[in-house]
C-alpha cells in the first residue's frame, strides 16, 4: 500500500516517459545493428590517412 495516493499527471507522465525510454532504447537498437551490418559486410575498408586529409 502507497503512503501517497499518485496523481493521475503522474500516471501520464511516468507512461509517457516509459513510452520515451523505449523508443530511445529501439533507435540505439537500430543504430547498432546497422553498424554491425555494415562492419561484417565484406566491403568495408577504413579509409587511408591521404583520402581524409584531402
């Protein structure tokens, strides 16, 4: 049992920022797996110190 009854404004944002966390958790998510596809595709060189400095 809760000392404190939690307001509703609570409840909507304590949603709202579990909905936040999530899509943010995905997008890294994402972001990981894409540069992992790219890293282990055979195709992938770093590119040679003259290419960046030019």
């Amino acid at each position: 049992m809760a000392l404190k009854v939690e307001h509703e404004i609570h409840q909507r944002r304590k949603g709202r920022n579990v909905g936040v966390g999530l899509m943010l958790g995905a997008f890294v998510v994402l972001v990981l797996a894409l540069t992992f596809t790219k890293i282990t595709s055979g195709d992938f060189e770093l590119p040679k110190a003259n290419e960046i400095s030019q």
